[in-house]
C-alpha cells in the first residue's frame, strides 16, 4: 500500500526538522535547505542539457552533496551526533578545486566580464550558479546568526558556484558558443 504524499502535518506553517524539532517553515534553517533543493533541481535540468558524459557525471556526483548538505541543514544539531547522517568532506571540495583546474587548462583566459548567455545550456548553468550564491549567502547568514552550520557547507557552496561559472564557460567553449563581452555604458 502506498503512502500518501501529502500529511497536513505542515498547514499550520510548521514544519520539523530530522529529529523531531518544530521550527516555523519561516526558519532560516528552512530556508537553507530548500534553497539548496531549489539547487539540486536546477542542477538536474542542467545535467539534462549537456552532451558531455565527463560534466554530467560531475554534476550528478554533485547532485549527491547537495543531498548531503541539504539533509545537515534539515537536521537539528543538537540531535544529529546521534543519528548517522551523511558527511560533507575536504575531498569533496578538493574534487570541484580539480574539475575546474582540469576544464580552466582549456578555456581561453578571461579578458572582459561575461554576460550569461549565448546557449540555453550556458545560461542555465549560470542561472545555477546564482542560486548557488544565494544558498551560500543564506549559510552564511545562519553562521552569523550562531546558529549552527558545518563550515565545509559554506566552502563547498562558494566552491560550487566557481565550479559553476568555470562550466558554463566550458560548456560553451564545447558547443562554440561565443561569449558575450559585457561593455559598460560609460557617460560622455
């Protein structure tokens, strides 16, 4: 028999966090994660438009994490030493340091900022990147406001969205998407 997907538990704007903690859905530890799902999703419609196996296997290593973030942020910390929850680690990050190494060896050098653009794949992966930023920006608010947070989530956010912003370039660079130069309106 097949459970339902809907539980009315949440109706009154409450939610819980793994290991039972009711906190408003408001709740910036609520907001973390969901915005790390928002991520994770639009990562996948990316993945969806590649050609290239090498990047759609990292971004799928990648959705992984996300998965591992996203369930350190729903858990209460102070419950979470006893549960056996799944962990960010250095390696991690030393994977997204190394991809985009491996793709900036055959990228041109950057002479001028880009415009998103140029492909749909390219700017998907820089629509990524954006919330990317905004997740990080949100754990870091959390950092600020004491409350708990792992601080390889943080690194590995900010290290995400260069990841991010190196494959969009690179993606383009495989498709032959020219880049679009952003030339600022200067006033005479």
């Amino acid at each position: 028999m097949a459970s339902k997907i809907y539980t009315k538990t949440g109706d009154k704007g409450k939610t819980s966090l793994i290991g039972g903690t009711k906190v408003p859905k408001s709740h910036i530890r609520i907001e973390s994660y969901g915005t790390i799902d928002e991520l994770n999703s639009y990562i996948g419609l990316c993945a969806d438009q590649l050609m290239d196996k090498s990047s759609k296997d990292m971004l799928k290593e990648i959705q992984d994490r996300l998965f591992t973030i996203g369930s350190s942020l729903a858990c209460d910390p102070e419950k979470e030493p006893l549960m056996k929850m799944p962990d960010l680690k250095q390696e991690d990050i030393s994977l997204l340091e190394n991809a985009i190494d491996t793709m900036n060896e055959t990228l041109p050098p950057m002479k001028f900022f880009i415009l998103p653009g140029g492909h749909v794949a390219v700017s998907s992966l820089h629509v990524a990147r954006c919330i990317c930023r905004r997740a990080e920006r949100i754990c870091v608010h959390m950092q600020e406001e004491n409350i708990f947070i792992d601080p390889l989530v943080i690194q590995y956010t900010n290290r995400l969205s260069d990841y991010l912003f190196v494959l969009a370039r690179y993606t383009g660079h495989l498709l032959g998407a020219e880049e679009i130069a952003w030339r600022p309106r200067l006033n005479k």
